[in-house]
C-alpha cells in the first residue's frame, strides 16, 4: 500500500473514532448534582488534567469533592466558574 492510501485509511479510521466516540457522552441530566471530571472539563473548555491539577494544588477557581480516588465537581460550581445560569 503507498503512502497516500495509507495516510487517507488513517485519518478515515481516525474520523470514524471519533464520530463513535461523540455517542459515548452523557448527557448532563438536571437531576445531578456532581460531575465527573470529564463533565466539568467538557462544560467549562479545559483538558481533563487541568482540572486535576487544580484538585491536586487546591487553590484554583473550583475546587472538587474527592469520593474515594475519583473527583467529583459541584455542578453549581461549574456552572458559576463557566458564567452560566442554572435552570431551576
């Protein structure tokens, strides 16, 4: 296979990957009151590991509740830090 044909496979293997991956997110239901990391990184704009290592330094904006290992954000929180009105 030439290089032309392989690098179009990839970026077409590559888009289908991430056609599926949009699928896989939740939605943010109303009926929540914490996020995932994930979540809140997806909501405010920043990387997942900015968010970490505003919870590992522990003085940033927002700041998680820590549930065993995992971090979870206050939606409330979120919402505020991002200028975004909560509907009731």
């Amino acid at each position: 296979m030439n290089y032309l044909k392989s690098l179009v496979l990839y970026k077409y293997i590559n888009s289908d990957t991430l056609i599926n991956m949009k699928h896989k997110v939740k939605q943010i239901t109303e009926d929540r009151l914490l996020l995932s990391t994930s979540e809140a990184a997806r909501l405010l704009g920043y990387a997942e590991q900015t968010l970490r290592k505003w919870a590992l330094y522990e003085n940033e904006p927002i700041n998680p509740i820590r549930h065993g290992r995992s971090l979870r954000w206050s939606k409330a929180e979120v919402y505020k830090f991002a200028c975004v009105k909560e509907e009731a």
